[in-house]
C-alpha cells in the first residue's frame, strides 16, 4: 500500500505541473504537491469506493477532488501567502479566482486516464508482490 501510494504521489506530483508547463509555460512546486495529493485521492475514492459507480459518476467526483485540492492550495498560496502562482478571475464561474469552470470541466475528463494509471499501479504493486513472495 505504501509503494502505491508513494507511487501515485509522486506520479500526480510530476504529471500535474507538467501539465502547467505544457499549458502556461509555468508551474510552482505547489502544484507538485496539489497533484501528488489530488491522484492519492482519486485512487482511495474513485478507484476504491466508488468501483461499482459509473464512468460519468467517477469522473464527477474526480472533478471535485481536483477542483477542492486547487482551491484550498489556491487559497493558501495565492491568496494567504500572496505568491501570486496563478489568478483565473478572468474565466467564467471562478471562486475567488482559485477555481473555474472550464478546468473543472477538464479535470471531468482527466480523470478518465488518472483512473487508468491507479488501475495500473495497483496491477503493477500486485503482480510485484506475488513476485517477491516466490523469491
């Protein structure tokens, strides 16, 4: 559980500001860890608790992982510590600048291949595991 968890973090937390640069030019180590928490959690609750949940209902509820985890980390770094990482305040249906309408419209279907790489992490941890036990 360990090695899938520390696998998936450090996962979310190099896809997700990759997808920053590609995006903007730009990330900040936040995101890293906005990332690394926001696939952590994906795992546990749409891959894990809601398996027997449609597509569309696992994706909606990823959409919401992600769109929290950037707001609190938006609150937090953009507006408590004024760094100024990034403002959407010009996008439509934003709160306080930290979230808006369009991203999570996109975290909706980004979830699809988060869901894929929790599949294969924890095929990956298990076949690895009935390996080392028959060593």
């Amino acid at each position: 559980m360990l090695k899938k968890n520390a696998g998936l973090f450090l996962t979310g937390g190099t896809v997700y500001p990759a997808l920053e640069v590609l995006s903007r030019g730009r990330t900040d180590i936040s995101m890293s860890i906005a990332g690394g928490v926001c696939l952590c959690l994906i795992d546990q609750i749409c891959h894990k608790k809601m398996q027997n949940c449609s597509l569309a209902q696992r994706c909606a509820a990823g959409s919401g992982i992600i769109t929290g985890i950037e707001f609190l980390t938006g609150v937090v770094v953009n507006i408590v510590l004024k760094m100024n990482v990034w403002d959407y305040s010009a996008m439509p249906g934003n709160i306080l600048g930290q979230v808006c309408l369009p991203y999570s419209l996109l975290w909706f279907f980004l979830t699809i291949p988060a869901l894929g790489v929790c599949a294969w992490f924890e095929k990956f941890i298990a076949q690895n595991s009935r390996l080392s036990r028959k060593l």
